[in-house]
C-alpha cells in the first residue's frame, strides 16, 4: 500500500499549485485538499482560494468550517483553517450567513502557558465584516456586543466593520470613543470609522481630540489628514500653533504634509527656514511623501538653514533619493 504523502508533501504540493494556472485540475485537487482533516493544509487551501476569481467553492468552505467546528480546540487549533475559511468566503463575496453566524460568537480557549487563551478574536472579527457584506438584518447587534467583547482583536474587528456599515454606525462609534477602551488601537479604529462614513461632520468630533492631553490625539490627526477634507489642515495648522509641547508639535507635522494642500507644503518649508534642528529634521521626514516630486525637494532644499544645515540638507538627499 503507497504510503500517504506527509503533511510537508502536502504543503509543497499546495505551494506548487497557488503558482501555477487555475485549471479545471488544480481546482479539483484544491476541492480535495478542503476534505483534508489537516487544519493546516485546509488553511493554505483556502489560502489559495481566496486568491481565485470567479469559483463555485463556497459551499465547500462552508462544508468545511462546520467540520472543523466539531471539537474545534483539537481539530484546528488555534482557530487557522476557520480564519482561512471566512477570508476566502468573503474574497469571494459569499452571500450565505451561515458561517459567519455561527463564527461571530465563537470562542475558542486553549491552554497556554499560565491558563488557557481565547484563539477565536480575529474569527469573530471577520465574521462581523461578513455579516455586513451580506446584508444581515442581525449585523448592527452582533457587531454592538463584539464591541464590549473581553480580546481587542475582536473590538477592533467590530470598529472596523462598522465603517462599512454608513451612517447607522456613527452613533455606536461615537459611544466607543467616549466611554473608551483600554486598547488605544481600538478607539483609533472608530475614529478612523468615523472619519470615513462621515468626514466633514465628524471633523469637530475627532478634532476634539487632537490635544497633547489626549493619547488618541495622533490618531485623530492621521484620520483626518487621511480624509483629505479642504479643512483639515487649517485644523491641524491651530492645532500646531496652539502649543507649546515640541513632541506634539513634531508628531502633527506628517498629517499636515498627508493633506497635501498647498497651503500645507508652503507652512513645512516656511519651518525650514527657522534653522530649529529638531522641526527640521521632522519637517523633512513629513515631506519625504513628496519625494517624487522635484519642485518640492528644491524649494526644501534651498530653505533649509542654520549650524545644523550640513546635515539637514544629507538628511533631504537620504530621504528624498
């Protein structure tokens, strides 16, 4: 009797087939290879799946989710092929809410050094952003309590699926932030949330936050800067000239470039000029995002003054080449 390929055999044959053309074959051995009761090549296998345009291999994904829900701490381990799994459901636009009405409340304990660990966090987490791809009646509420949930990684998940929710999920977004979070991550996530469903009027909102006081004024500032509103920048130019905290000052200073308004640019170089080392040498980092672009390097060459000029000026040529 041949003896049964090894899960490393396994393994370089999927590698094999995720680089070669999708053939009629390969989706076979792929449809096969989901059947395997090996958590890890069911997880490269939906890997690859992810990855193929216009397949009809939802109904065995989801075959193989519920097989993997049966004693799932021993059966797949750490949660990896029914990660997998909801990835390649959602690449594929799948519209049945079975899986991701079962993920979203999955948890998973498995023993780690000191106690056990809950695996499950980024399940839940994309099977939020499934239940919102697919229209779910039930999305608002599960995604309401995944943003109470005890992992961040599944409060994160939450925020960030309702940024695709519109507005409905302003007023659920705006309650996280306020009523906070022990993860900053996660409250930055809402911001950013925010600022995506809503840009100009949740510019009072999260511009609120963007104080030396608060510890999400960096991500209040790079959510706005990210949104391009015509008004941000003068925002953040009040922002600057309001204080005198020198890191704050420093940290807002790539946002401001990240509008890339005019009146951003001419309010970087104009801080050239000024010869302070330490402005400088973030001002030029800030404007390294422009380092296509020939005219900006010039004018921020030709400001750039002081004792420390030498190295400001090696500093540009490092950043911009």
């Amino acid at each position: 009797m041949a003896k049964a390929p090894s899960i490393e055999d396994q393994l370089a044959q999927l590698a094999a087939i995720g680089k070669s053309p999708d053939t009629t074959e390969t989706r076979a051995q792929l449809r096969k290879n989901l059947g395997s009761k090996s958590s890890v090549i069911v997880a490269k296998t939906a890997d690859i799946i992810a990855g193929i345009e216009n397949h009809e291999f939802a109904s065995d994904l989801m075959t193989a989710f519920q097989r993997f829900m049966r004693e799932p701490a021993k059966t797949d381990k750490g949660c990896a092929a029914k990660t997998a799994i909801v990835k390649a459901l959602l690449a594929t636009d799948c519209d049945d809410e079975q899986v991701f009405r079962t993920g979203v409340r999955h948890v998973q304990l498995e023993p780690v050094w000191g106690g056990r660990a809950d695996t499950a966090a980024p399940l839940r987490a994309l099977c939020a952003l499934g239940l919102v791809q697919t229209g779910s009646p039930d999305a608002m509420i599960e995604l309401a309590t995944l943003l109470a949930d005890p992992e961040p990684d599944a409060r994160i998940g939450a925020a960030h699926a309702l940024a695709h929710c519109g507005h409905i999920a302003v007023p659920l977004l705006r309650f996280k932030v306020l009523s906070g979070d022990s993860e900053l991550s996660v409250l930055s996530e809402c911001l950013n949330g925010l600022v995506k469903i809503a840009p100009a009027a949740s510019l009072e909102f999260v511009g609120g936050f963007i104080d030396p006081a608060s510890p999400l004024y960096e991500s209040a500032a790079f959510a706005l800067a990210e949104s391009r509103i015509p008004e941000v920048f003068a925002l953040l130019h009040e922002k600057w000239t309001g204080t005198f905290d020198r890191e704050f000052k420093q940290i807002l200073l790539l946002p401001i470039a990240l509008t890339r308004s005019d009146a951003a640019c001419d309010f970087l170089i104009s801080l050239l000029e000024t010869g302070d080392v330490a402005i400088s040498t973030a001002v030029i980092k800030a404007l390294s995002i422009y380092r296509g672009d020939a005219m900006i390097r010039k004018r921020a060459e030709e400001a750039i003054c002081g004792q420390a000029e030498a190295q400001l000026r090696s500093l540009l040529r490092r950043e911009f080449d």
